[in-house]
C-alpha cells in the first residue's frame, strides 16, 4: 500500500470513530430527555370551593374531582409542572 492508500485509510477510519461518538452522545441526550421530573401537587383545601376549574384545565388529566366536589390527584406521575391548575384557580 502506498503512503498516500495508508494516509486515505486513516483518515476513513478517524472519521467513523468522529461519526460513532457524535452518536454515542446523541443517544446519551435523548436517554437524558427521556427522564421525566416529578412535580409536587398540593391544594389549599380551606380555600377551594370546588369549581373543578383546575381539573378542567389540566392537559395530562392530572386532577379529577371526587363524590363531594373537591379536586383530587388522580394520576401524579402524569404531572408536567405546567401549573395551569394554579394559574386558572380563582382562589
């Protein structure tokens, strides 16, 4: 193999492993992004007077209102942090 044939193969060979890294980092990021924060949700229940309000907002049906009117957590690892539910509460 001639100087120049060794030159080309080494510089291939360099840029795959360039190619697989840059992948191997991609891949590590969307691991990353993939692991969903868990957010705290509670109410004041001396100040709720039971509009459903915050339910009715909520985008993951993270809320329900139970038998007696009063919201509840129904679904908590749905929680996104949005805090419509805070936001939208009239209280």
């Amino acid at each position: 193999m001639t100087a120049k044939g060794k030159a080309k193969t080494k510089k291939a060979k360099t840029a795959k492993s360039k190619v697989a890294k840059k992948a191997e980092v991609k891949d590590k990021k969307a691991k990353t992004k993939a692991k969903k924060k868990k957010f705290e949700v509670e109410f004041y229940r001396d100040w709720c007077k039971g509009c459903g309000i915050c339910s009715a907002f909520c985008p993951e049906e993270v809320l329900a209102m139970n038998e007696k009117g009063e919201p509840e957590i129904a679904k908590p690892e749905r929680c996104i942090g949005c805090a419509w539910c805070e936001i939208r509460c009239p209280d």
